[in-house]
C-alpha cells in the first residue's frame, strides 16, 4: 500500500475523482483477462493528459513505486495485472481523436481510444482500419501498440506495427518522446517508434499515435468449411489463396464451436460435425470470384481436405459464420482456460501440427484442449479448460509441466511461443525459447535506458 506522503504526493497530481482506492476499482484495473495471479494495487489513476502521465511517471520514481499501464485489459498474458501494490495507469480517459489528414491518410489518436471507435471514424471517412480482433468492442489503441495486436486480418493487413506512423510515449524517466511524427520516410537513426510496439509497457506509456488509414475492402465473401484432419487446413489455404485473395483465414476445432454454440444457444452451421472447421473471407469483387471460390471447394472436397462447406448468402449470415470464431474466447472464458498462443512459418505447419497433436493427446489426456486460430499466418491457440474439480494452481501447475514439451516443439520449428498476446507475466519464463540469452541481455540493456528505476510493468516480459 502507499504511505501517506506517497498518496498525498498522488493526490496533488490527480483529483479525487480520478484516483481510486476502493476495493471494487483496485479489482477492476488490477487484472485483465487471465485469472492467474491475484490482482494487488495500491491506487488507480485516470490521467486525461501527457502531462499529467508524465507527472505520475516522475511520481513513481520520485517514490520508487511500480507502475502497471491499464487499456481495455483485454490481454490474455497477464501483462496488465498488477499484483505487487502498484499504481495502475489507466488511459481510458484519454480517448480523442483527431488531426485527420485526408491526403496523408492519417489520424491521431490518443491511447484510450478503443480499436471500433477508430474502425468507426475511418469508415465516416470513406477509410478504413484492418487491424481487427473479437476484443475490438474494449480494446484500446495503447494496448494494441504495446502488444503489437494482430488479429484476424493479419493475413491481408499485417499486425498493428504496419499501421503506426508515429507515437507519442513517456519514457519510464518521464521524458516525452516523438517517434517518427507521422513521416513516411525518415532516415535519421534509431526509430525508437518500432521499440515501443510490443514492448508491453515496459519502456514507457503511449499516450498518442498517428495512425494509418486504407481504403475499405472490396466485396467479400465468407464461408465455412469442415475439415477432417488438421494438417490439411494448409493445403486448404493454398488451394484459395492461389486464385483468390484472402482477407482471412481462420480455424477451430469442434469442441470450440460446442462451447460457442452452448453459450449463444445457437444451432450447428453444417448438417454433420467434423473435427475442424475453417472460416475464410475471400476478396470477390470482380467477374467470376464467387465462381472461382465455389471451384475451389470442390477441388478440395475432391482431394478429401473438406467434407461440407457453407457460403454465406448475406450480410447477416456472414455475421453468424464470424460469431462461430469470435465468440470463442468468451465462451471458453468461464472454464478458466490455460493458454498457448504460438506460431511457426506457414510452410513448416503441417509437420509440425502433427506432431503438436501427438504431444497434447499424450500429455493432456483427462483434459479438455481447444484448438483455434489465425493460422493463415502460423498462428494457433492451444487453450486447455480447467476441470471443475480442480484447483487452480494444481491446474496451472500441470500445464506447465507440459508447457516443457509444447515449447521444445516451437524451437526445433524455430517458432515464437507468443505469437501476438505479448509475454506478459504468464510467458515471461519462457522467453529463451524464442529469444538467445544475447537478444536478452540487450533488451534488457534497451529497459535500462529507458526505463533506469525499473518502474515501468516490471516483471512483465523480463524477469
């Protein structure tokens, strides 16, 4: 808890509305999605400023108390739980929009703007803002820069990183920097812009970004196909990707849409259920596209890769297909599930889903795994549910135990172990399968500058 002068130091930068002690708030902002590590904050602060972020940083060092930075909490790596009595910084207070430049097609945002509001003011524009994800109803423009959020586009679109031109962040010894101002081309050093994305708040605080806008996608069409065996969804991905252009490539396995259709008390998309299913939004403006996409699943039907399709005949159908995937997260969230988001090169999936499969059947037998995810770009989650019976640190505890397995797999594939929920405090122990002992003796050299008193999220990323 902070002592008296501490919190009277707080006061005199924050008013009391937006500094909060209580119980229910210190709950609230002191955690985010995972469920495993008991949120312990001393204070929550709503600036509404860079100066008053800035004040609270210089605070921070000043009385050496740690700082957690608060989005739309939406991560699934633990990285927004404060769980040693630190100040959460929330920035859903600054949330404005503004300096859009038509012709640079460009905005400036502030960190809390929250990514469907932003999605929302491009498309008032005749523009639009791919990065996308099923949180984009709460997540927040900060915490995408500071995960480096991906999505469900980043087939087409990339991750987050594509998209930021410039950022506006306080360092963790409360200097503001601009990085890039917007610029398309600057050579002139460091970019230390490409230092904050995915950097999980442990530098500093983006308070604004210059963001990029696109032109919105042409017509597009989704559907959904059922798929036996795992290995060939990616010949499933090179059969349309070689003719058409994918805006997305998504997949589950059937007991994830079991949990979906349960929670949303809907009906099963297809007459049979298969193992897996894979959900696709094709580019078809243009003569033939939806001809071409119909050719292509009777390629693969003929092949034995899918077994039954469905393409949507509206807009509203197209909604219902995207909720199967969308609504995975949420659904499974009351089973506590213990998460592994993963990636390889697209080329190498196959072989290595299919000895992933042999290790999760031999080392999860009694447990419940879920499969989904972008894996148009190498990207699975692998969440197993907690049964009812156990306790959750027995529970957190087995998996860990294969986690040594799962993550040998990732590094004979030269794969990451975080493909896009960042590291976080639940991944941070495993940050050597992905990165060599010098890539992390240099980031941490990188935190020391920038962030000299060690304030900012620590234990987060780096132990």
């Amino acid at each position: 808890m902070l002592t008296p002068s501490q919190l009277a130091a707080l006061q005199a930068i924050f008013p009391a509305e937006r500094l909060c002690c209580d119980a229910d708030s210190l709950l609230r902002y002191g955690q985010d999605w995972t469920r495993y590590a008991t949120p312990q904050a001393a204070a929550i602060v709503f600036p509404v400023s860079i100066e008053e972020v800035q004040a609270v940083v210089r605070w921070a060092n000043v009385h050496r108390v740690n700082i957690v930075p608060s989005g739309g909490r939406t991560g699934l790596s633990g990285g927004a739980v404060a769980t040693g009595g630190e100040v959460v910084v929330s920035m859903e207070r600054m949330n404005r929009i503004d300096q859009f430049d038509p012709l640079a097609r460009t905005v400036r945002c502030q960190a809390g703007v929250v990514t469907a509001a932003l999605q929302q003011f491009a498309a008032e524009q005749g523009l639009c803002y791919p990065v996308d994800f099923a949180s984009s109803g709460s997540s927040q423009i900060g915490g995408n820069i500071a995960t480096n959020a991906g999505g469900i586009r980043v087939v087409r679109y990339g991750m987050t990183r594509e998209w930021i031109a410039g950022l506006t962040v306080v360092s963790g010894s409360g200097e503001v920097l601009q990085c890039n101002l917007g610029l398309n081309k600057n050579n002139t050093g460091y970019d230390f812009r490409h230092l904050f994305i995915g950097s999980e708040g442990t530098l500093g605080l983006v308070v604004d970004a210059t963001v990029r806008l696109t032109d919105p996608p042409p017509a597009t069409t989704v559907m959904l196909l059922a798929v036996p065996r795992l290995p060939d969804i990616m010949a499933v991905f090179h059969a349309f990707r070689s003719v058409l252009t994918l805006q997305a490539f998504e997949f589950f396995s059937d007991l994830a849409l079991t949990h979906v259709l349960a929670a949303e008390q809907a009906q099963p998309p297809l007459a049979e259920r298969q193992p897996f299913y894979v959900l696709l939004e094709l580019e078809t403006a243009g003569p033939d596209r939806v001809e071409q996409a119909l050719q292509q699943f009777s390629h693969c039907m003929e092949q034995g890769w899918v077994c039954d399709g469905v393409m949507a005949q509206s807009q509203q159908q197209a909604r219902a297909l995207w909720r199967l995937r969308e609504g995975i997260s949420a659904a499974i969230t009351p089973f506590t599930p213990y998460k592994n988001d993963i990636s390889v090169v697209i080329s190498r999936l196959p072989e290595f889903v299919a000895k992933l499969q042999a290790v999760l059947q031999q080392d999860y037998p009694d447990f419940e795994v879920l499969w989904y995810g972008h894996i148009g770009d190498g990207n699975l989650h692998i969440n197993v549910l907690k049964p009812a019976g156990w306790a959750l640190e027995d529970f957190r505890h087995a998996c860990e135990q294969v986690n040594q397995q799962v993550f040998a797999l990732v590094a004979a594939f030269d794969g990451s172990m975080s493909a896009e929920h960042g590291v976080g405090l639940l991944k941070r122990d495993y940050l050597g399968v992905t990165r060599s002992a010098a890539d992390i003796a240099l980031m941490r050299g990188v935190k020391a500058v920038f962030d000299p008193n060690n304030i900012m999220n620590p234990g987060k990323l780096l132990s």
